[in-house]
C-alpha cells in the first residue's frame, strides 16, 4: 500500500464520518481524487466498513469480560465459533495460538448475567474457559501503526 492510501486508512480509522473534502485537505487531494481512492482501497477489501463507536455503559453493557475458551475434548471438531455465534453478549471472537484455543470479548449488564452466559457459553460449545473482567477501558479500537513497507493484498 502506497504512503498516501495509507495516510488515508489513518485518517479514516480515526474518523469514518470526515467528508472527502475534509479528507482531502488532509492528504493533499481534491475531493474527486480522495473519493476514487477510498473507492479503490473497499474494492480491493483494505477499508472492509464504517460503524459507530458505542459508549456501552451508556446503553446498558457496563461490564466487558474476555474469556479464554478451549475444548474439553481436544481431538473433537473445531466448531466452537460456530456453536457459539447466536450468542450476542459475545462481540467478539478470535482464534489464537496459546493454551487456549479461542479469546472471546463479552459485553453484559451485570455480574448475574456474566454468570449466566459462563454457563451457556460451556454447555452449548462444550469448552473450559477462563475469564477476565475489565475494569476500566482508558482507549481502544485504535488502528495502530501501519507497516512502511508495501505489501501484497
């Protein structure tokens, strides 16, 4: 990726509302220019969508979790993220490498309902977990640095 869609990719990632004026005075381009870049940069799948970012305690999910999963039966299907897809306290689910096989991110209202989604989360994938609750969130969703280098997309 070139410095200037990159610059663009930052610029968007840290406000996915600016207008293509506003971004192009910010990289350097005229509006039409910028606005056929971003065009190219979600054809070739680099900017996937925009989304609002959420105050969740201000919308009733005060309590973040991650919890670690990993199967019972090692040797069974790797099926978890499916059987656990319908769930919606989970927002997020990655596959890592560790003694775990999954870190799942848990949005709830309360420590009762925490306690209820542990149970479901273990009968309905079939896994041992381990959870951590956040505390405090001082920053997140930042896109971080971008590699210099140009890479093969």
């Amino acid at each position: 990726m070139e410095p200037l869609d990159r610059h663009i990719v930052q610029v968007l990632a840290a406000d996915g509302r600016i207008s293509f004026a506003d971004l192009g005075r910010q990289v350097g381009l005229s509006t039409s220019a910028v606005h056929q870049r971003v065009k190219r940069l979600e054809e070739r799948g680099i900017i996937t969508g925009y989304r609002a970012v959420v105050d969740y305690p201000k919308v009733g999910l005060p309590l973040t979790a991650l919890m670690s999963v990993k199967p019972f039966d090692p040797a069974a299907e790797d099926d978890v993220p499916e059987r656990l897809h319908g769930i919606e306290e989970i927002v997020a689910c990655w596959s890592v490498a560790g003694d775990e096989n999954y870190v799942l991110l848990l949005r709830v209202a309360r420590p009762q309902d925490l306690e209820e989604l542990f149970a479901r989360i273990r009968q309905q994938a079939s896994v041992s977990t381990n959870t951590t609750i956040v505390l405090s969130t001082p920053w997140e969703d930042r896109l971080g640095r971008l590699p210099e280098a140009d890479f093969i997309i």
